[in-house]
C-alpha cells in the first residue's frame, strides 16, 4: 500500500506501520509461534527503514537493498508459516513451454 502514496502521504502511513509493529512485537506468542513473529517484525523493520530512507531522498541503490531485504524476510515469515500449517511448498516453474 505504501509503494502507492506520494511522497507527502508516506510519513502518516510510516506512524501507523510502527504503531502497528509495535503492537506485534508487544504481543505475546506461544513458544512455536516466536520464529514466525521474528520474521514479522524483521520485516516490518525493513519496510519502515526503507520508507523513512525514501523519505530522507535516499539514492536508487539504497531504496532497492530495502525493498531486497524486505523481500527476504516476507519470504522467510512465509515460508515458516507454510512449515508451522505443516504444508509441503512445491517448487514455482519459472519457466515458460
């Protein structure tokens, strides 16, 4: 939703993003569940520190690290929920016949 704002609507959206990430990392898990908040709020971290980097006029190369690892991370998070509902993830076919 963020990558959709002007540049003068993100620093409201960054506020609520920590308010909610905030309220995650406040938030009590179950001992299976602690990987999976991990992942959350390391993600979470990586949208915000890049939201405030393009907010601060960071360079091309900055904002897609952030995005990159952003990325990485929402990765990890899915792949430990698809572990903890006990899926076996297939393969993506990346390529075209």
């Amino acid at each position: 939703l963020a990558s959709n704002l002007s540049k003068e609507q993100v620093p409201d959206s960054i506020s609520e993003m920590q308010r909610i990430r905030r309220a995650a990392e406040d938030q009590t898990v179950p001992a299976c569940l602690v990987t999976l908040k991990k992942y959350q709020v390391a993600h979470m971290n990586s949208v915000i520190n890049t939201m405030l980097a393009f907010v601060g006029g960071a360079d091309s190369n900055t904002l897609n690290t952030g995005l990159a690892q952003a990325r990485k991370e929402h990765d990890q998070y899915t792949l430990e929920i698809i572990k903890l509902l006990g899926i076996t993830p297939k393969p993506v076919n990346t390529t075209t016949p």
